[in-house]
C-alpha cells in the first residue's frame, strides 16, 4: 500500500551552526547533497513524490532537487508544526498516512522508515513516532511511555526533573500520522512562549484525547544523527565511508586501508580489484574486474576497464580501456562521452 503514503521532508532551516552560505540541505556527503540522501531513503517507502518544505534557500534547493519533489514554502520559518502546515494545502485532501522526516537526517535508512509506517498501519492511534536509546542525550527530549508500553509525553531537556533527566530513550523527531487526525489537529498547536509552533505538541494532544502513540525504537542510533555543523557532517561522513567500504569488501573487492579509502555512494566497483591506501572514488566512476588503484590515487568521474592499474594518479572525466596502466605521477583528464564499463 505504498500509494496511500505522502511524505513531508521539512528543510526549511537556515543551518546557522554550518556557517555557510549553502544551505544546510544541500551540503555534500559521499557525494550527494544531505537532501538526496534523504529522497533516496523516502522512495523506498512510496510511489508518491514527497513534498519538501523549503525556506532559506529555497531555490537554490528546487533546482538542485528539481522534478524529484513537489515543494511548499515556509516563510517566516515558525517551527516545525508551522512547517508542516505548510503542506496541507497539498495533502489535505489526501486519506491514509503522512510521514513526517527531514532533510538533514541523511543515515535515515529505508528499512527504518518502512518499521515505522508498518507499525502505524497497525496502530489503532493517531500517530507513530521514532525513538532511540543512547548515552548521550544529545539536548533531545526524554520519551515518558506509560505501564502498558504507549508514549505518554515528551519532556524536553530544559523542563526535565532528575527523574525524567535519567530517561534514555529520546525523540528522534520522524513521526508516522493518520492524516484525517493531522491536518485537524496542527491548527490548534498553540504558539510557544518562543513565538514558534512545536510538532512534539501532538502527544499531548492525543494523550489528552485518551488516544494510543505508538514509538518505534531505532536499532541503530547512528541513524538517527542530524546535520547541525560540519563536525556534524564529518561524523556522518565517516559512517557512510565504512558502511560503503564493508560492502565492497562483502563483494569481493580488497580494501586494504579502509580508513583511509574514500568511496562516493554511486561508485561501481567489480570484483577482484584491489584498492591500496589512500585512495578517492568519485562520482559516476565505474572500475571494472581485476583493477589496481593506489596508493594515493583520485578516480573522478571515470570508467576503466578490466585489469586497468592506476598507481599514485589522478584521473578525471576519463575511459581507460581493458588492461591500461597509469602512472605513476600521471594527471589524466578527458572529456568522455559516458560509454559505461562492462562489469
């Protein structure tokens, strides 16, 4: 039933703590910008386009996106319920579920976010919303669930008492709404002593109701990590790099230094190649069967054949056939006219 499933992506922030010019969103990480690792995870879940809340940047952000989304506005930016109604004039006259994420949660995987609408499908109450258990509260707000397992509120860290303080399951701030009850209940979240409008208001709006919120409690707590400044960025840099490098290695290519190998997300790589320490894949490169590439050699953008050797190098925008051999000490730079490697 993935056709009866909108999901609203907020990315309207200014991302401040970056301090950049680029918007937050589109900061790149292994090679794509943080909102496309996001698109990626929500196409997994529905056949329908997601809606993007854009603010800062706004179209800076529809033309990097382009015809991946529908896009609303948010101006001025008033908080995350605000945001999110922002949506409504798409959605509201849409029945099933609305799943609610954001543009800087790149590790959000697909799996993950199907848990989530999967439990909702199941849940007599209005919504589902995401938690996780870690060491480090990280300034979330604490998850109070009552005897029979159900959240009971959401208690952020300032007003929390010791009690609540020892609490170490959070808000990971992804929700799973039935839409009927969203779209009636966002109108009346009343504004805070902030001057903003605060999604985490809902729990006590469907607690007050006497009605069921369902968590689902992440497995992985690095999913979900937020992009707030580029030590952020550079965390999650160094997560996607091992999960990217331990999967080529369970396809039978030899990392020797994974540490210090760097690998963009849409690199293809055939078995039996060999990469040396300090090494960077990047963009569209396709490597073929039986390659050796390094030590310290950049692949950008380049197809290479079968049994190619590229040792200390840089190669950009290029094809190498089947069993050529580069360098070392050797900057080779094509226009190619993107006839893709056999692998």
């Amino acid at each position: 039933m993935r056709s009866d499933l909108n999901v609203v992506i907020l990315a309207a922030g200014i991302g401040k703590r970056m301090k950049s010019s680029l918007p937050k969103v589109l900061h790149p990480l292994a090679g794509l910008p943080l909102i496309e690792h996001c698109l990626r995870a929500v196409a997994g879940v529905t056949d329908r386009l997601p809606v993007i809340v854009v603010g800062h940047g706004a179209e800076q952000v529809r033309t990097t996106v382009a015809d991946k989304a529908r896009f609303v506005l948010q101006e001025p930016q008033l908080g995350t319920a605000h945001a999110l109604r922002m949506a409504e004039t798409l959605l509201a006259d849409q029945p099933g579920l609305v799943l609610v994420t954001y543009g800087d949660m790149p590790l959000l995987s697909s799996v993950t976010l199907q848990r989530l609408v999967n439990l909702q499908r199941g849940n007599s109450g209005p919504f589902t919303m995401l938690t996780v258990v870690m060491d480090d509260p990280h300034g979330f707000g604490r998850i109070v669930r009552s005897d029979n397992g159900s959240v009971l509120a959401i208690v952020e860290e300032a007003q929390a008492s010791a009690d609540i303080l020892k609490i170490q399951e959070l808000n990971a701030g992804v929700y799973c709404f039935d839409a009927a009850w969203l779209w009636q209940q966002l109108p009346l979240i009343r504004i805070s002593s902030k001057g903003e409008y605060y999604l985490t208001d809902v729990v006590a709006m469907a607690v007050s109701q006497g009605r069921k919120v369902q968590a689902l409690t992440i497995t992985d707590p690095q999913e979900t990590l937020g992009i707030n400044t580029r030590a952020h960025l550079a965390e999650a840099e160094a997560v996607l790099r091992q999960r990217i490098n331990e999967a080529w290695m369970l396809a039978g290519v030899s990392i020797l230094d994974p540490q210090n190998t760097y690998i963009e997300i849409d690199v293809q790589i055939g078995a039996e190649t060999r990469i040396l320490p300090g090494c960077c894949l990047t963009g569209n490169t396709v490597v073929g069967k039986g390659c050796v590439i390094g030590p310290h050699t950049i692949i950008a953008s380049s197809w290479l054949g079968k049994g190619c050797v590229v040792s200390a190098s840089w190669v950009e925008n290029s094809v190498l056939p089947d069993g050529k051999r580069v360098g070392p000490f050797t900057h080779l730079k094509n226009d190619h006219p993107g006839h893709p490697v056999q692998l």
